[in-house]
C-alpha cells in the first residue's frame, strides 16, 4: 500500500540509475515532491506514477521525499494540507485533480506543477498554450471534445433500439461542461434525441434518474468530474435500479457497476507522468514541455451488469473491446 515516505535511506542507492542519483546528489538532498489529491486515498493512478518514477531511478525514502496529501474530498482539510505543503519548499507539485479550496494554479508560483490528467488546460486557466505551456505547468490532458460523440456512438452500438438518451452532469459546477452540448449534437448525427440531465449529487439522483427513465430515455452518458467519480456507485445503483445503461469516461467507474465506458487509460497517463517530474527535478522547465495528449483509448465492457439489466453486448461491439469484465 502507498504511503507517505519522508525517511531518506540509503538502501538500494546503489541500484539507481546514474542520472537521478547523481542529481539529488548534486543537490546535497533528496528533492522533494507534494502530490495532492482531492480523494481519499491512494488508487491505481499513484501506483502507475509511482513505478514510472522508479523506472526513472526516483526511489522514495532515498533521493525522493514523495509526500502524498489526499484531501477526502474536505476543502477546509485541503487548504490545510496545501499549507503544510507550502512550509516544506517542495522542489515540484503534482496534481491528480482540481483542487476544491483553490485554483491549483496559484501553486505555481510557488513551484513548478506536473498535472498528469489535464481536463482542458487553455480552458480552465492553466496555460494559453499546450505547445510552450506559460504557467509553469506541464502535463497530459484528456480533454478531446470528440470522445462525447464517440461514446454516445459506441452507446448506440450496445443498445441498437435506442431512441432516446440523456447526458448526466454535476450541477454544481461553475460552468456547464462541453461535453453535454457534445453530447446533443452528436445525437442529431445518429438520430438520438438526447435530453440535458443536470443532477444534484447525490441527493438528486433518485429524482432526475428516475424522471429521465418515465420519459423514455434508454441510455445514459455521465459526464464524468470529480462529483460524478466520488458518487459513481450511487449512480450506477440508481440507474441500474431504473434499468438504464450508462456510458462512462474511464473504467474507474465500471468497478462501482457501470455498463460500458470509453475513454484514456488513465494508468498509463498517470505513469507518462512521471516522465514530466524526471525532466523538471533534473532541472527542465515546464515551458520546454509541451503539454501532451492522450492517445491511447479504452473502450472497456461490463459483461456482470449487462446481464443485470437483461441485455447482450452485440458481437461486433466485444470485438472492438479492449477489456471486457465477467
């Protein structure tokens, strides 16, 4: 299990590749690097950066202080944590997520920042540029406006009948995302009226689902932000519950219970990562790392739910799976 490491050994220094060693040896210290999140506790996504760090010669408890603050999904618990990152001078950031107390890019005034899953960093403020990122940040995004119209495509393949859908998005935030009207206009290409579902999380859900359910809509695409992801269970007990499939962003969501998702493999943007935080902590800056997007894509199917909700993945569909869940 990944924990906090702030013990500098020497064990297995031997080992390190020469580059990173020879590095944190130049400093006369460790570097130092707050990775912050608002979840709970470490996941997959933390393991991936975490061994793309070691593969880099990046070894926590000896040329790495790697310090993990999980917020809990608590803003007055996150500025509290940002704060005690801030007294420890950390040589590089890394955000996994928005932050909830504030704008993660105050930070980098601080320090440069690694952002390993970008939603739309022109968009939410981070840089005016992915090819010379401006921010001092740097990073992967996963922001491709295209990939609403290819779920509801992929949606459509699973459920073949399907005339009506809806795209489920978190209420609470600030603006709209793109991919609802995304999500609509795909719709008209593939002859699905497709409704806007702005959902309370979670007490809403039971309403908004089941209203959506009594006026016909047949499938589901969530627009997925952090509310959607801490509340995926509820929304995939509600919907499965209402006989609704649901598409997702990433297969995250499919462990809770979801039908189908389409999207980056999230893993392996976590542990390309580490290649942004090897390049800045050997002395690289942000501006010089173009800001990358992902290009490998899942397409991941829920064989356990699909029987729940009495239905059958079409044969064409599996084949194009890259992951099918018994």
């Amino acid at each position: 299990m990944l924990r906090r490491r702030t013990l500098v050994r020497a064990t297995g220094a031997a080992l390190l590749p020469a580059a990173a060693l020879l590095h944190a040896q130049a400093q006369g210290r460790p570097m130092r690097v707050s990775y912050h999140s608002v979840r709970i506790t470490p996941n997959e996504f933390e393991q991936a950066f975490e061994r793309g760090m070691r593969e880099r010669g990046w070894v926590p408890g000896s040329n790495l202080l790697l310090d993990y603050r999980f917020a809990g999904f608590d803003a007055d618990r996150e500025a509290a944590l940002v704060t005690a990152a801030l007294q420890s001078k950390p040589d590089l950031f890394v955000v996994a997520d928005a932050m909830l107390s504030r704008s993660p890019w105050t930070l980098t005034t601080v320090a440069p920042m690694v952002f390993p899953a970008f939603g739309d960093p022109i968009a939410s403020g981070a840089t005016t540029s992915l090819s010379r990122p401006d921010g001092n940040v740097t990073g992967t995004t996963v922001f491709h406006i295209e990939l609403s119209a290819k779920r509801l495509d992929f949606l459509k393949q699973a459920l073949p009948d399907m005339r009506r859908a809806a795209a489920l998005f978190n209420v609470r935030r600030r603006v709209k995302p793109t991919g609802v009207a995304a999500s609509v206009k795909a719709g008209e290409t593939l002859g699905i009226a497709v409704s806007e579902l702005g959902v309370v999380l979670p007490d809403g859900l039971e309403e908004a689902v089941g209203h959506a359910a009594r006026q016909g809509v047949q499938g589901i695409a969530v627009i997925s932000d952090l509310g959607t992801i801490s509340h995926r269970a509820r929304i995939c007990d509600v919907t499965q519950a209402h006989k609704v499939p649901t598409i997702f962003s990433n297969r995250t969501y499919l462990r809770a219970g979801g039908f189908m998702s389409y999207g980056p493999d999230l893993e392996g943007v976590f542990h390309r990562g580490a290649y942004f935080a090897d390049r800045i902590l050997k002395g690289a800056k942000p501006a010089d790392l173009p800001i990358e997007q992902a290009t490998n894509f899942q397409l991941v199917l829920n064989q356990k739910t699909a029987k729940a909700l009495g239905r059958k993945f079409p044969a064409a569909l599996m084949a194009q799976a890259t992951e099918i869940i018994e």
